[in-house]
C-alpha cells in the first residue's frame, strides 16, 4: 500500500495561525470517510488539537496510524512546531467489508477514527456537515466569531467536514448588500465539488409564535436575502423567498425550537408546508428539542407544544438535521463558544451519490438525511421498507412494519431506540461500537395511528442511538399514512 501525506497550503496555515493558534495538543480528530470499498484508496484527515479543539502550534511530533490486518502496518504524520497540526495521508485502502475504525496515536495521545463500513455494494455516500456556524458577519458575540476564511478553512481541513454552511445572521439589521455579496462571494469560492461543498444560507429571526429562529438554504444565492422579522412569519417568508428563488430552489429549518422568546410551534396557519420545511434542526449546542423531558434540553425552555415530539404528532412532515450554531465560528464543535452555548455540537448526515452543493441541498429536502451530536454516527437501515425519510402508506403494508438498523459508532453504542409516535417501543443496548438491530412491529396499527384533522390518519417511527459519550443520533422518521 502507497500512501501520501498532504499538507495545507500556506495560506491555510497562515488562517489557522491567526484565527486560532492553539496551544500544546491535548486531543486527536481522525477523520475517514463514512462508506469505503474494499480496495479502493480513500484519505484519513488528522489534527492535533488544544484543550480547546483549536489546531495546536506546539506539535513536534508524528501522528501515527495503525491499520487493520494481522501485521498491523503502521504509518506516521509529522508536523513541526510553530506550524498548525493539520494534515491528511492518502492511499489508505481496506480488504475486508465490515465496520471498521483507525487507531491513532500521539505520544501518550491516543484516540480512534469515526467508523467506516467498507462494502462493496453500491451505497450512497454518507456526506457530513454542519449546517449552522456563525461568523463575524453575523455582528452577534462579535468578541467570539472569527472570518469566513477561517469558518470554510477549519470546516474543511480541522473538523474534516464535506460540507458546510456559513449561516449568518440578517435580521435587526445585523446584514446589508455589502455583508450579503461578501458571504456569497467568499462561499462560491470555497466552494470545490467533489471535495468540499459550501451551502448558501442565512438566519432569519421570528418572533415567538410566528415560527422563531429560521435557517434560509439556498441551491444559489439570488440578488439578496429576505427578512420577515417586523411584520412577518414562516409562511409569508416562504412566500417572499419565492419571488427572489423558485420554490425548489430553498427551505426554511426552524432551530432551537423549545427556547423560550424564539419558541417555533409552527402553527397551521403559518406553515409554509412540507416542499418548504422538510425537516427541523433537533439539536444544536445550545441543546436537544427532541421531547419534553429529553436529558439535554435548552436552558430556558418555552412551556408550549413545541418539540419535535409536538409537531410530528400534528403531522408535519419534518425529517432531522443538527449544527453547532457556534458562535465561536468552529465547524462540528470546539472553540471558546459563549457559556449558554455549551451541549454537544451537532452534525448532519446526508445520503448523496457524490458531493456537491445541489446533492446536499436535494438530500436535505428530500430527508434522505439524519442528525447526529458529537460523532459521525452511522445509520444504515429501513423502516416499513423505506429509506430513512419516507412515507408509505397502510394498504402497501403486506407483513408487520420491520425495522432493520446498521449502526457504528467512535465510541461504544449504550443504547438503540425505536420511537413510535413520539413514545420509545423497543430498545436494545449492545454495548459495542458497532450493533444490529432488527424488530417487527406487531402491534393492531388501527389501534395506535394518529389522525391528525388536516392530515389524516398516519403512524410514524424512527431511531435514536444513545453512545458511552454521550454522543446520539437521530434517523429522519418514516410515516405510514391513509
């Protein structure tokens, strides 16, 4: 096996060392892809972090990586001190189908990669992102957030992203035509299908009630962005989006729903409808919206119905994503974030043929996607026979709906979840960091279907894993509708 290592380029390094020189490094991120075959060479991303996760300047040692086999070949990174410890090596492949992870090692620094299933059938890619990162342009905890130099730098090369959005704030005149063709010019250039998409988008605040805090994705950026925050709600936001953009062309995702003041329960009256919203952001650092009760909630939490668990009973159609919502401007986590901005980051995992921004927008609004927090989890499985994300409908149902789950994690995996109807039916806890999980669901579905007034009558399930570190992940539900 050949491999290679790869450095940044100068003006990469020079970012990093500006933006955030770090200090001697105190943790290991090793990245590889999420779907390999066997055979077939693929990259494994490294950074040497400090306490904070910010590349470490202090690094005179090599990175050392063992690969799998019964000889346990070795090979190594070096970096030089006054220098930011990001890299990659190249030409990594693997021999045998299955979950595998990569142990890396740094002095007495020992860490392992996310998982990869290496298979030789042809599955989609599982591309990750953080869909939710603040920048200066934002002009919100100014004293925190760094350039978009530094958010697409970091997105790509320290958290080893695929795909990232610069979604920055434009309400209370927090944005203007200068600010808007800045972030549009800066993300098109990062921009670098295959290897590294950038998804235009945009905060738009609302007020409690009239849908709250909104992220705007775009296909493109048009001429300028829209804000609905005076006067204005999802709904007419939708609507004055359509005249700058095509209604396939954006979407709108409602975050931090439970948070008192910002709280999203997305009233009929206001939903823009399922092409418009196709999913929700049930997890950010500033918490879990998932359901009342959930172990990691917001801090100030809004009394009414609105957490995932509400809306998917009244029947919206609303798959799963989750970002950082940093305001530290650090990509999928880490950074000197604010102190009421303190869960785990967040993480979006869209199911692509290959990577670029069109497939990350289309995978996010068809919800052939799911969320994660802290590590790339992965979810490979059905439900009813669907795809995470789908909908079928009773009279397709010939056998009781089976749930068949894949699922691997960097740490050991505590505990799989099925949720149906907003209530757990079945867990299981492996204790590995690699499980499979299989139910059938025999329960009278007439019984326990939900009929919403406007929707109908429709059961729907998803999964949640729960990992030794806390870390979890979300699928997109799959519906069983009249």
């Amino acid at each position: 096996m050949k491999t290679n290592a790869i450095y940044l380029t100068d003006f990469h390094l020079k970012v990093l060392a500006q933006e955030a020189p770090g200090g001697p490094p105190r943790q290991l991120n090793a990245v590889i892809p999420s779907i390999t075959r066997p055979g077939t060479p693929f990259f494994i991303r490294i950074a040497a972090l400090d306490k904070t996760g910010y590349p470490s300047l202090h690094c005179g040692l090599a990175v050392r990586i063992l690969l799998p086999g019964k000889n346990r070949r070795e090979i190594s990174m070096p970096f030089q001190p006054g220098t930011p410890a990001v890299g990659a090596i190249g030409g990594i492949k693997l021999r045998k189908e299955g979950f595998v992870r990569l142990e890396v090692r740094l002095g007495k620094l020992r860490a392992f990669s996310n998982p990869t299933y290496c298979t030789a059938k042809k599955l989609p890619g599982i591309f990750w992102g953080d869909p939710h990162v603040h920048t200066i342009l934002s002009n919100c905890i100014v004293h925190k957030c760094r350039t978009l130099n530094f958010c697409f730098t970091c997105a790509r090369h320290v958290s080893a992203l695929d795909w990232v959005s610069a979604a920055d704030h434009v309400s209370n005149g927090r944005c203007d035509i200068s600010k808007w063709r800045e972030q549009a010019a800066v993300s098109n250039l990062y921009n670098d299908e295959p290897g590294f998409a950038t998804l235009p988008a945009y905060e738009a605040s609302l007020k409690g009630g009239a849908g709250g805090d909104n992220n705007v994705y775009m296909a493109r950026f048009p001429d300028m962005f829209v804000d609905q925050f005076e006067n204005g709600h999802t709904g007419t936001l939708a609507r004055e989006l359509s005249k700058k953009l095509p209604r396939d062309e954006f979407f709108l995702v409602p975050h931090h729903t439970t948070r008192t003041g910002k709280h999203g329960e997305i009233p009929d009256k206001i939903y823009p409808g399922p092409r418009s919203m196709p999913v929700m952001e049930i997890h950010s650092k500033w918490g879990t919206s998932e359901y009342r009760g959930n172990p990691n909630p917001l801090k100030e939490i809004h009394p009414g119905p609105s957490y995932a668990a509400d809306l998917l009973k009244r029947g919206l159609r609303l798959g799963f994503i989750a970002g950082t919502d940093s305001h530290a401007t650090m990509p999928s986590g880490g950074g000197d974030e604010p102190g009421h901005i303190d869960r785990l980051p967040g993480l979006t995992a869209v199911f692509c043929r290959k990577l670029s921004r069109r497939d990350v927008f289309e995978g996010i609004c068809s919800r052939r996607c799911y969320a994660a927090s802290l590590e790339r989890i992965i979810l490979l499985g059905s439900i009813a026979g669907c795809a995470f994300g789908e909908e079928t409908s009773f009279r397709h149902l010939k056998t009781p709906p089976a749930i068949k789950l894949l699922a691997a994690a960097k740490s050991d995996i505590a505990r799989i979840d099925l949720v149906r109807n907003g209530r757990t039916i079945h867990s299981a806890a492996p204790h590995h960091w690699q499980a499979e999980f299989y139910y059938e669901d025999r329960a009278n579905l007439d019984e326990i279907k939900i009929c919403a007034p406007s929707r109908g009558a429709f059961i729907y399930y998803y999964i949640r894993i729960t990992c030794s570190s806390g870390a979890q992940a979300w699928s997109s539900p799959v519906w069983i509708s009249a």
